[in-house]
C-alpha cells in the first residue's frame, strides 16, 4: 500500500462536508462509550431539544446513521404508500434525486420542474398544482446546492395547504437548516430533514428528521416496506430510554454536543445573519469580477452556497486544479450536465470573513492567469 500521507489543511469552500471547528475535531477523540449505557442517553438528552429548537418544531427530532440522501428515501418511506400520487418541485438536482427514489418506491411522481438556476415560482407551481390533484402530498427543496437558489418555502407551503389541506409537504433542508430561516412548525410543514456535514459544523454521517401530527398518522397507515428508516421504532427507543435501534455514530453525537453548544452561543439569529452576510459578500464579489451566477433573481439567490457560471473559454476543472494545487483552497464543480460549466462556493457551518476573501481573492487571481478579461 502507499505511505499514508497527513490530512492538509485547506480552505474548503464546497458546500459540504464544511469545516469542522478545533474544539468539536478534539471532542469526537473521546474515548469510546457503550451506546446502550447512560453516557450516551446523557447525550441524546441534550442534543435533541436542542435540535428541536434550529428545526422550529415541536415534534421530535429523530436522527440516523445516514447522509442527506438517507434523509430523502426515509422521509419517502414513512409517509407514503407504493401507487401514491405525489407532486414534485423540481429546480436542480436534489429535486430530482427525491422525485426519483420516490419512483423506485413505487410512487406515481408528477414533476413540476423549473431550469436549473430558476427559484420554484409561486404562481406557476399553484396553477400546475390545480391541473394535477389529487395528491398525497408535494415535496420540495428548500435550498438547491446543485444551483445555488432558494426557494421560498414558506410561501409554497402556504399555497399547498391552502389549495390540499391534507397534502403532506415534504422539505429537502439538507443544506439550509440552521444556517438559513426554516420554520417547521410555524410554517406547517410536514416532514423536514438534514445532514450533519451542511450547516452543524460537525463531518458527514447523522442524518434528522422530523414529522408533523400529519405526517405521523399518514404514516401509520403507510405500506411502504420499510426496516430501518421506521420512525416508529427509532421514536420507541428514544422515548423509552435516549437511544437508537441500530448503532450510533457515538463519536459524531460528541461532535454534534460540542457543536450546538456553540451555535446556541453565537444565537439562531447572528447565525442567520452571518450567512446572509457571507452570500452577499461571495455574490458581490463574483458581479464586481464581471462574472455571471447561475441563480437568475438575485432575490432566491443561496446565502449558503454560490454557483457561478464558468466564463467563456475557461475550464471549471482548470480554475479548480489551479486553486487547490497552488493555495489549498476547494471549491465544488458543477453537477450533471452542468458539470464543467460552473463552480460553487460554499459559505455555511463554520467559516470566517478571511476564508472566504481568500477563496474570493484567488479566484479572481487565477482566472486572470486564466485570460479571463471582465
Ligand atoms: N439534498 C440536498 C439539498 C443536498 O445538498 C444534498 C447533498 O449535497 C443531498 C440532498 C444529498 O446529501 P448526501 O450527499 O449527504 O447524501
């Protein structure tokens, strides 16, 4: 085998994992513990009313072993049956990546699907919702990482709930809960989940998730087969004594305390705010070098990460090559077809004012090495 090399340090600026902080890195070094023994309750007993508070729910947060991906096919799973009709909103990726484990599950997807760079347009999705109820419900992605837009959530569910009671509404918060506004039960939403490695400042690999009164009755009546995903017996094992069905990533759990932690102290809203800052100063810089965004109204543009389009004759890969072999510093490629086209910034979790000059600084560096003329 080849000599293991350290781990560089680097300024990483894709959107996810993020940035970890020293002190969460050192707490995940604790020693081991028993997952069915009273230090690891302890844990979930502060973790999860903790949780509850960025979701905005009073609904219990339950989480999972997972990526955000686990996120999409659980909230699939317990809620809906095989044959269900459900209505996607598409506007990248993400979006698309839901609607299709939907299908593999049996589910009958209607999509509503808008240009990648485009936000999911109130007006378009209500009249599209009338042309195709009934529905079980609509699911949507509140901040698309593949295009760097945010959909107004808040907005949309209103329009669902006013147009289906009933209709589940199920919300893709993979990269925007905790680092963007997202309230769940103001808001009505049904089924919301995300991954630890966006905006909680801890690595890849605890998925939550959390389910309205709605959602929970749809699903028990739910036959989707299912084992792992069951919110039923990951909600039992919580209830009866701050634990999981399966083995937990205990050492991510002392990540996630640590993290929280510190998120209650700098406050939900100054965490809101930094973001906002961090999009408006990575979009300013990107218009003031004459570059394009992806995100055509700069109204639904993301404050978590940025996608910009690569500019005429300069190759994403290059640009990225030349950023991460001469400063240390990664930003992400597009995705799908528009891999090559595009790059992203990330700004969420943990990250300075400095990281982000520095990324935003290099950029502009390179791509005139590059012979991009604004
Ligand atoms: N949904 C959104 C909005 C995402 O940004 C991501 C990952 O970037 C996912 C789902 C899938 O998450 P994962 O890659 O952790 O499985």
């Amino acid at each position: 085998v080849e000599a293991r090399t350290p781990v560089p340090r680097q300024n990483l600026r894709v959107p996810g994992p993020t940035p970890v902080p020293p002190d969460v890195l050192e707490a995940q070094a604790a020693p081991m513990i028993n997952h069915r023994g009273p230090e690891f309750s302890a844990i979930m007993k502060r973790v999860t009313p903790r949780l509850e508070y960025f979701f905005q729910t009073r609904s219990r947060v339950l989480t999972y072993p997972a990526s955000g991906t686990g996120g999409q096919e659980c909230a699939v799973v317990n809620v809906f049956s095989p044959g269900d009709h459900v209505v996607s909103i598409i506007i990248g990726n993400f979006g698309t990546r839901l609607a299709k484990i939907a299908e593999a599950y049996g589910v009958k997807v209607s999509r509503i699907e808008f240009a990648w760079g485009e936000f999911a347009d109130p007006a378009v999705v209500e009249a599209r919702l009338k042309e195709l109820a009934p529905y079980k419900g609509v699911m949507m992605t509140h901040n698309e990482t593949s295009t760097g837009v945010t959909n107004d959530i808040q907005t949309l569910a209103a329009l669902v709930r006013r147009l289906s009671p009933d209709a589940l509404i199920v919300v893709d918060a993979v990269s925007s809960l905790s680092s963007l506004p997202l309230e769940m039960d103001p808001w009505d939403l049904d089924v919301v989940f995300t991954g630890s490695q966006k905006g909680w400042m801890i690595p890849p690999g605890i998925m939550m998730i959390a389910a309205s009164e709605r959602a929970w009755q749809a699903h028990k009546t739910s036959k989707m087969p299912r084992f792992y995903w069951d919110w039923s017996s990951t909600l039992k094992q919580l209830e009866s004594s701050w634990q999981h069905p399966t083995t937990p990533p205990v050492s991510l759990f002392y990540a996630l305390d640590v993290a929280l932690d510190k998120m209650l102290d700098e406050g939900r809203e100054a965490i809101f705010a930094r973001h906002v800052r961090a999009g408006e100063y990575v979009r300013g810089r990107a218009q003031a070098m004459g570059l394009e965004l992806l995100a055509k109204d700069a109204r639904y543009a993301s404050n978590t990460v940025t996608a910009i389009r690569a500019p005429e004759g300069i190759e994403t890969k290059a640009l990225l090559k030349k950023l991460h072999d001469q400063d240390q510093i990664v930003l992400a490629d597009g995705q799908d077809h528009m891999k090559g086209k595009m790059f992203r910034i990330g700004h969420l979790g943990y990250f300075t004012d400095a990281d982000l000059q520095q990324a935003m600084d290099a950029v502009e560096r390179h791509l005139k090495e590059l012979g991009y003329r604004a």
